[in-house]
C-alpha cells in the first residue's frame, strides 16, 4: 500500500506491537522459537524485533510466546 506522498510502504495492520526489554533477556531463545515469524536471534542469541504491528492471526501466539518468556523480557504493547 502507498502513501498519499509517493510510494513508501505503509502497514495495514495496527495493533499490538511486541518489544524486548534488553535488560531482562538473558538469551534463553524462546520467543524465537515460537514466534519466529517477528523474533529472530543475533550471533550471540538475543532477539531482535521486526518493527510494527502483530498482524491479526499472529496475536495468540505473541502473547503465548510473551506468557512463556523465562524471563518476561518479552512485552506485547496495547495497540
């Protein structure tokens, strides 16, 4: 989808984003595993996001994952 001022992408989901809280995480790489469609790990095991909204059918189980997260490291925001 493009915007009204000339083709960058727009999301078309809004909602529930998810967040790392870096301090907390310890790398245990759980989110990843169960929710490896936004979480990703780096070389040393720690999480990266992909920015923006959880679409729609992913939001059970970003919640799951962030119920799972050994350390609540994980947070889903109140989109």
């Amino acid at each position: 989808m493009d915007d009204a001022a000339g083709g960058s992408r727009v999301s078309r989901y809004t909602g529930p984003s998810v967040a790392i809280d870096p301090i907390a995480c310890t790398a245990h790489g759980l989110c990843a595993e169960l929710l490896p469609e936004i979480v990703e790990l780096d070389e040393w095991g720690y999480p990266i996001m992909i920015d923006g909204p959880v679409p729609p059918a992913l939001r059970a189980q970003a919640r799951a994952a962030a119920t799972a997260c050994p350390t609540l490291a994980l947070k889903i925001s109140r989109g």
